[in-house]
C-alpha cells in the first residue's frame, strides 16, 4: 500500500508516472556512469615534474577552463533538449566562463535564503512522513522539484585531444556543478552527476577521438539533491570549479591512503600508504610502483621502497608501504611541518606517472573526554568559512584562499570548519602548509525540511543512499590531508539512521573521530563522537553537558555570532572555557560576510545583501548572510581584533604572591617555545610612556609559565597621582610561511593604578577670568575674553558656544536615550521593546530654568525636562565658567515602568571643519562595554570619519569606550575638548544619527546609502547597551552589560582645546 500511495503522490504533483521520473526528482539517482571516489591529485608523467607540482606543465592534464557556449533558460521545458548533438548551430549562443555561478553574468539572479528552501516542500515533508511510517519497509524515491521554474544552462565546448593521448585512458573532471548535470560527448551520452560540492569524473576514453571533440553539459538549478543542500548562503548554480581531463596511462596509479601517524610515545612517526594501481589496458601487465618519502626541504629522501605488482588486463592491484621515523618533526597548526611524499610509476625501467602529496606526521585521539592532537588536549579557536567571493560568489581562486588563510593566522585563528560541504582541493593543501585544523564537512543540511523523526531526512530512506555517498566520496576525496582532524556528517538535518550508518562507515575506514551537530537530546542517534552544540549559552552547559559526559570533549561547533556589531562577552566565554578542561573552544560563526558586488546606476560599488536580487515577492531573509568577522573583500571588522586578543597564545597577568613587581607570562601554545617571540614591555603612565625594554627570558616551553620582576613599577606607583598601566606585547622572531618577522601576536595591558575618581571639578573650574551674564527672557548670554556661550531657556537648550569668534555648535546639546539598531538588537525585539526611547530625549517640555548659583568668574544653571513618552524627566546643571569651561551634568531616573535603556548620554552636533580627533581612551579601534579587552587605553590620533565603520547594514558603530578626553580640532589644531569625569564612552561621526536609524525589515539600506554631510555629530554617553553576539536571533547581552531601569548620571566637562595644559 505504501507504494501505491507514494506512485499516486508523484502522478500528481508531476503529471507523470512513477516509471518516467526524471532522474532530478529520483532520490536514489544521483551518480550515472559516475568514476568512484579517489584521493584528489594532479599526475605528472615524471617524478621530477610531480615535485614541481605545477599543473600547466602536466603532460596528463589538459585544463578546460576557459569561455564555453551558454544557452539558459527558465524551466526544463524550454531548454534545447537536441543541443548535444556534433551538429547543433549554437552560433547564437552566449559565452560564460568556466568556472562560474551563471547568476553572477546576468542570467536568473542570486537568491539568499537561510533556512526555507527556494522550492516548495509540503509534499516532500508529506513523503517523508509516509516513508518514516511505512510498516513493510516499502518507500518513495520521488523528491518533488518544481517544473515551471527551475533554470536549466547548457553548456558547449570544443576541445582538441592531444595527439599523445590517443592511446591513454581519458578521465574528464568536474570539480563542483551546481547541482546536477548531465554530460554527453560526440553526441554520445555519458552520464548524470549530483552532490554539489565535490568532484564528478567520468571515464570518456570511448567517447574521445583524435582532433576536435565537442563536450555538451546540461546543469540544472535545482534536482533532489538540493533537499541536501539547505546550506544558509546564496542559492547560486553552475559549474562552481575547474573543468580538465586527464590522460593517464592505460596502467596508472588509480588511488593512495596515505597515513602518517604517531606512535604511543608522540615522539616516532609511524607510515603507511596503499597504492591502488589499475589496468584498462588490453594485456596483462607488470609494473613496479617506487615510494619515496622526502625530508621537508625535499632535498633528501629519507625511506625508498619499490614493490612490483602485477596485473591482469581489466584489474587492479594493490602496493603497500610502511616506515618508521625516528624523533619525526611534528605537524600541528602552529608548527606545520610536512614531508613530501612521490609515489611512481615505473613500466619497464621507465616513468610513466607520478603523483607528489605531502604528509604531516601527526596523531588525532579522543582520550578522557578529551580531544588530544599529538597527546595534547588543543584548543579550537576557529572559524566557520564559506566559499565566497564577491564578485564572483562560490567560485575561489587559489591567491584568494591564501589572502584568507594568511589573514586568519594574523589574527591568531587556528582552525575553520568548511561550513558546510567539501571545499575547493587546494584549500586543504594550503591548510596543510601553512597550519590550520580542519573540520570536513559533508554537503549534507536539510535544516528547512524539519528535525523531528518523521520530518527529518536523516530518517527518510529516500535520501539513505545519496547521504552515505557524499560522506563517503568526501573522506575518500581529503583522506591524505595532514590537516583534517575530525570529519563531520553535515549540518542542521534532523539526525536518523542515515546519519548512523555514514558515521559507522567513517569508523570502519579512517581512524579519525567524527562530528555532526545535533543536541544533546539526540545522542541516542550514534552519529559523533563529540558534542558540538550551536550558540549554546553559558548556563546550558553548566547545565546540560559538565560532569555528565566524561568520555566526549565539548566545543561550540557554531558561537558568537558575528552579524554586524557583534561578537560581545567574547572574553566571557573564553574565561569559561579555560576553567574547564573539557571544553575545548569553538568556531565562530562566520568568517566573512556573503556580501555581492553591486553598482548604483552611477557606477557605485557596494555590497548587496538578500533582497537586492531576489524577484518581488520571493521569500530572502535579508542580510543574515553577513555575518563576517571581515567585511565581503576582506577588510576586518573591529570584532576581529577582539578575536585577537581572546584567542591568544600567551598570557601575562600579575603574580601578587611573587610581589608588586612581578608578573607571569603563561605559554598557552601547545607546540611552540616563546624562544619563538620577542616579548616586551612598557610603563605607561597616564597617555605617556616612561620607560620599556625587551625580556631575556629563560626557554619558556609549551604550557610553562615564567615569572618576571620589573621592578620600574614601583617608583612609578609611588607618586599615587595618575593611572599607570603595564604594556606586554609578543611579536615574531623569524619569518615564518604565514607570518612575517616582527609581526604581533599577542599583548596585554595591566592596570597597575586605576583612573583617579573625577577629577575635582573646582580645580577644574578655578579661573580668575571674569564671566559675563546677560538674561532675556528668551535666552541666558555667557561671555568671557575668548569665548561665549548661549543658553535656550525656552528650549532648556545650550545652542550656542562660540569660541574666538567661530561658532561651535551646528546643533544644540539634547538628551540622548537611542541608537541605531544593531542586527543583535533586531534580533532580539529590541527595536520594538525600546521605542519608547526613541524620540524621547527631542521630545521634551521644559520644566523650569534657573541660575541657582553665580560669582564673577562662574555660574551655575539648574534645566528641568519632563519626557511624557517615559513619564520621567532629566536634570541638567551646567557650570559655566569666565574661561569658556562647560561642566555638563545630567540626572534622570528611569522608573521600573520602562524597558530596558539603549543608552544614557548626551549628543550636539560641531561644524565639519573639526573633524580631527585626539584622544585618551581604549582604542584604537571600534570597541563596546562587553567588546573591550582588546582595545588598550592609550593616546590616539585620527580623524572623524576613521571613526566610521562601514558594515554592510549600516547601524550603531564607532564607539569609544573609557574616554578620559576627546579634542575635536580643525586643521590649526584649534577646537573644542570633551573631558570625561572620570570617564565617558564617545560616539563621533560626520552624519547624523538619523541616518543610521530605521527598521531594517521595511528599510533596507547600504553603505551608498550614509553620506558624510556638513558637519560632526558627537554623542557623549554614560554607556550604551552592550552588543551581545551569543546569537542574533533573540540572546541578549549578558545581563552585567545592560541598562536596567534606574537612576543614570552623566558628567562631563567641555572646554576650548588648551585650556587645562
């Protein structure tokens, strides 16, 4: 009865019988005619060239990469199904090149959605349901796909066999379409591929001739396979990855494992390869396959082996290789050390292939809940990437991969998950030079089809076969890399027995553990050996996971979500993860934002988001595709250099037990020496620096501590006036492949002797110059030699301050109680929440104005504001005195009625020609109440518009927190100071705040859309809201940086630039 049912569904819904599915709609089709899996390589013909390893010199590969003919259309329908015949007129057809996403040259458009699929679902969720309850075990392979739109390109290209190759075996390689194709050559058909993201080879030897031959490929949008790929990035289609064919000998090498271990003591390398060598040709054969293991210069072999191996036409046949290493050179993210590794084939006495791979010597285990890398319990501190360029969307270049690679060492990331499918083959060769661990992951996710047993496809037998495949041809692709350290089954697909037996065949064929994201309440599913929870707070683990799970390690498979100003309590979470073994880091969520290259019709470049293709009406889910720690090209975002600074391998901190003067320098790497840095320090005391010097340090090793006296401090912290502060920083020492000498890795500031209270303002105040007051019952006039200041008592405004004769103030001074929304703000509701604060500090009735005090050098005013909107009012004093200095001081109380506040503080806007900036503060980037450790108090110059920081989503960004001073200046160094009491948090930016502010789910809006205009907007805050950034869909920040209804103070002094020198 099940089949009758599933039969009836599939008629229905596709106009066809069961019998005439195509095979886009056939779950359990999925690979036609398809080469099986095998360790990516490039063959050479000689050993020689293989160690050069440069692919244009192959004389066994011939790249296809270049403009082919394109032909698109809308539906399958209407696609030219003759179109692979030799004789087809494709004259007026377009060109594309190849590789390429064809949405990205005009045809269809780019398509974001995160977690609903681009296509309709019901009556594959309906299917699943059925199959998930059939009693007999009967079930569907139907997976229902849209016939009225799914885009289908046909591509044609004529390529010339090389005359060399007419007696060799031709494979033709696909290394990613997007998301099935079928392949004809000559006319003749060959065979259909799916699985996205991973290679698909076809063996055309019979289908090639001498001369000019004519490929045909017909690659369709969307197929069954796309239920699989509900990855959260632009839906885009194509062929995603190079295109070339290989001519090997008709006995060739056809695949090698290669394993290069540690043995018991983490000291000897342990070496084994199998050689899988082939014949297709017409006679038996007799060849002997030559090992070489190099020393890593590749200059010196250090193991040779020859093992012959004879073959009957028609078969293959196995060479096996073992070897013993003595104190090996370890590889690891911080020490990557390879060997190279020549397998060759000899015919005869002669080379006729040979493939080079390089291997790391290394040991991957789970011992005592514990994840260990060469017997020791690593830290992730990683990054979940996607494959993205902007201009070009999935398709990667190799320089790209290394720009990314060198940018994430620089910022002390060790390891990224390949969120979430297979990468591009020369990713992994490069992670494996330059030192990053890597999570493979399988182009597995069906986050939109549901979690629950009946709705999830890791239960749906449908989906069984094409699921174990991808898993398999993944690990059977990237088995030989270095370094690979756990394989993951994909993501977001609600877990099943699919899950189970892809995981028990991983266990049977590698020795690595496995990972696959699922809750704790789903374990009874076998499918990993770790939990790898997703955006899980604090109290969920200490809940959930500690003490409850002694043999599997703990690490955030996804946190901190990096959308926009994000990435708050970073700090936090590390603390935490450092107080408890088992816990070993994470990857945050993600690497770089998924903006797209798009022009105004001015020519404007910026980047565009979900809804700025997509066609009226279709569903997008805005810019959650932006959620990098660095912009679309690459530019890091202030968060990063947060991310710095938390995941730092050396730690400085006091050593109160040794005395005042020392000081204990930890190295938290697990493979390095600090012999590798120069580690420094310097005495800072207020913006100056008093004294430095470099450490001599004895050899600190790996986890060892060292304990330092500098005992400079301690004249210093006799004068008890100023805060002092004690500046470690670490740098390279030699040049490394990833780092260059002398670049920066770690640093720390010890506060040695905090901010003094506010400072005493009639100290602050104290003039001898005579102020003058004038009242009109409009407005009170302050004037002194240099100086006037005008008071608004109608308004309750201070709108005029005028110093030698040029005004300062574009716009009066107001309250302020808003910011522009965060994407973390949005997410939570907070937009709404607080809308009450929103016009409140413009939207005001003035109580009452006052002198409440006046002598001949100073005067004191009392401005009440009553705000209806929060039913509370404000109080400002201000201290004016006869040497232009402006003590503002505010208080209101913030009743339990009201929401929690955006932010307290103040904002007026100065003329544009101060737009310099020096200031003391933390800096010198961007940085937040709970995104702060990173930025040091310091002294620092810049300009206005330095402040700005671009995120694609324009919002709250810029802010300075812990200002002691901040000097707007023109270009004669002239201006206005704001001097904090003790301390302020600054915003300052060369627009309104108003142009950063609107709903972003009705609004959507760009960097082209925030222009600089005629002047300088400065906000002077007691504090914003932290950001928070454990997710962006509802956490918010930790509650220690929030503002809670309740009573708010804000001082702050503003005086002519010099005043106080």
């Amino acid at each position: 009865m099940k089949s009758v049912s599933a039969l009836l569904i599939a008629c229905l819904f596709s106009g066809m019988s069961y019998a005439q599915l195509p095979d886009w709609e056939n779950a359990e089709v999925f690979a036609v005619n398809k080469e099986a899996p095998r360790a990516w390589c490039m063959p050479y013909t000689t050993e020689t060239a293989a160690l050069n390893d440069n692919p244009a010199e192959s004389r066994q590969h011939l790249s296809l990469n270049r403009d082919w003919k394109f032909h698109w259309v809308e539906k399958p329908a209407d696609r030219p199904v003759d179109f692979y015949q030799t004789g087809y007129d494709d004259s007026e057809w377009d060109r594309i090149p190849v590789p390429a996403n064809w949405q990205m040259h005009g045809y269809g458009w780019p398509h974001y959605t995160n977690i609903q699929y681009p296509f309709p679902i019901a009556e594959s969720q309906r299917i699943s349901w059925e199959n998930y309850t059939s009693l007999d075990g009967s079930y569907t392979t139907y997976a229902p796909i849209r016939h009225d739109f799914n885009p289908v390109g046909s591509y044609r290209h004529s390529f010339t066999l090389p005359i060399d190759w007419e007696e060799r075996d031709v494979v033709l390689h696909f290394g990613a379409v997007k998301s099935a194709f079928y392949l004809w050559v000559n006319g003749q058909k060959v065979g259909y591929s799916q699985g996205s993201k991973l290679p698909a080879e076809f063996n055309v030897t019979d289908y090639v001739q001498p001369g000019e031959n004519t490929l045909a490929v017909e690659v369709y949008r969307y197929s069954d396979g796309s239920y699989l790929e509900d990855q959260d990035f632009w839906r885009l289609a194509g062929i995603e990855r190079e295109v070339y064919l290989i001519g090997q000998p008709k006995v060739h090498i056809e695949d090698f494992t290669l394993q290069a271990l540690l043995d018991d003591t983490y000291s000897d390398g342990t070496f084994q390869a199998e050689v899988v060598v082939n014949n297709v040709g017409r006679r038996n054969a007799s060849v002997a396959v030559q090992f070489k293991l190099y020393d890593p210069d590749a200059g010196t072999v250090l193991v040779e082996a020859t093992q012959s191996v004879r073959l009957r036409k028609g078969e293959s046949g196995l060479a096996n290789f073992e070897a013993t290493l003595e104190e090996v050179s370890k590889w690891s993210a911080e020490n990557p050390t390879l060997y190279p590794v020549t397998l060759t084939l000899l015919q005869e006495g002669e080379e006729i292939q040979a493939v080079r791979h390089d291997v790391g010597f290394r040991r991957v285990e789970i011992q005592n809940g514990q994840l260990l890398v060469n017997g020791k319990a690593i830290y992730f501190k990683g990054v979940n990437r996607h494959e993205h360029l902007p201009e070009t969307g999935h398709v990667v270049t190799e320089e790209s991969m290394v720009e990314e690679i060198l940018l994430m060492k620089q910022y002390n990331i060790n390891a990224v998950r390949t969120s979430h499918y297979p990468n591009h083959p020369l990713w992994y060769r490069l992670c494996d030079r330059y030192g990053l661990y890597l999570i493979d992951e399988a182009n597995v996710e069906a986050h939109g089809h549901g979690y629950s047993p009946q709705d999830g496809l890791g239960n749906d037998p449908r989906f069984r076969k094409a699921l174990v495949d991808r898993v398999q041809r993944m690990v059977e692709r990237d088995k030989n890399h270095a370094s690979i350290l756990i394989w993951s089954l994909g993501n977001e697909t609600g877990p099943g027995t699919n899950h189970a037996e892809a995981y028990q065949w991983i266990k049977a064929n590698d020795y690595r553990p496995v990972h696959f994201e699922t809750n704790i309440e789903n374990l009874d599913v076998k499918a990993a050996d770790m939990i790898t929870t997703m955006y899980s707070p604090i109290e969920n683990i200490q809940r959930n996971y500690l003490g409850q799970f002694s043999d599997m390690p703990f690490f955030w498979c996804e946190y901190s979500h990096a959308m926009g100003n994000s990435n708050g309590n970073l700090k936090e979470l590390w603390d935490f993860t450092y107080a408890h073994p088992q816990l070993q880091g994470g990857f945050i969520w993600d690497w770089r934002d998924q903006g797209l290259l798009k022009h105004t019709e001015e020519g404007e470049p910026y980047f565009a988001y979900g809804g700025d293709f997509e066609p009226e009406g279709v569903h997008h889910d805005h810019n959650f595709c932006a959620n990098g720690l660095v912009g679309s090209d690459l530019t890091p975002h202030p968060a990063m250099e947060e991310v710095k600074k938390v995941y730092q391998d050396i730690h400085f901190d006091r050593a109160p037990e040794e005395g005042p003067d020392a000081f204990v320098i930890e190295n938290r790497n697990f493979f390095t020496s600090l012999d590798a840095y120069r580690i420094a320090w310097s005495l800072q005391k207020g913006p100056l620096t008093l004294a430095s010097e470099e450490l001599e340090l004895p050899s600190v090793g790996p986890g060892e501590s060292v304990v330092v006296r500098i005992p400079q401090v301690l004249d210093t912290l006799l004068t008890g006036k100023y805060e002092v502060y004690l500046n470690f920083s670490a740098i390279t020492r030699a040049t490394t492949p990833a780092l260059p000498e002398g670049y920066p890795v770690a640093s720390e500031q010890i506060e040695l002797q905090g901010p003094n209270p506010a400072p005493d303002e009639v100290v602050l105040l104290k003039t001898d110059q005579v102020l003058t007051v004038k009242e009109t019952p409009e407005a009170w006039m302050f004037s002194g030699t240099s100086f006037s200041a005008t008071i608004n008592r109608t308004k309750g405004q201070w709108e005029s301050y005028v110093l030698d004769g040029r005004e300062m103030l574009k716009e009066g001074l107001r309250m302020n109680f808003w910011r522009p929304m965060t994407d973390n703000d949005f997410g939570n509701n907070f937009y709404n929440i607080a809308q009450v604060y929103r016009r409140a500090g413009e939207e005001y009735e003035v109580v009452s104005a006052e002198i409440v005090s006046q002598s001949a050098t100073q005067a004191k005013l009392a401005i009440r504001h009553y705000h209806p909107a929060l039913r509370t009012g404000t109080v400002f004093h201000f201290t004016i005195t006869g040497a232009g200095v402006v003590l503002v001081e505010t208080e209101t109380e913030l009743g339990t009625h009201l929401p929690e506040v955006p932010r307290y503080g103040v904002r007026f806007q100065l003329d544009d020609q101060y737009r310099q900036l020096r200031y003391y503060g933390r800096g010198p980037w961007e940085n937040y109440w709970d995104r702060k450790y990173s930025a040091h108090v310091g002294s620092y110059l810049g300009l206005v518009h330095d402040m700005y920081v671009p995120y694609i989503r324009p919002q709250e960004n810029g802010n300075r927190s812990d200002v002691r001073f901040m000097e707007f200046l023109d270009y004669d160094g002239q201006g206005i100071l704001v001097r904090g009491l003790p301390t302020v948090d600054v915003v300052a930016r060369m627009f309104p705040q108003e142009d950063l502010d609107y709903n972003k789910w009705v609004d959507r809006r760009h960097t082209i859309d925030v222009q600089a205009k005629d002047l300088v907007e400065v906000c002077v805050d007691y504090r914003q809201r932290g950001l928070g950034g454990d997710n962006s869909w509802g956490a918010t920040p930790h509650a220690e940086y929030r503002l809670w209804p309740g009573t708010y103070q804000l001082r702050f002094i503003v005086a002519p630039t010099g005043v106080f020198e």
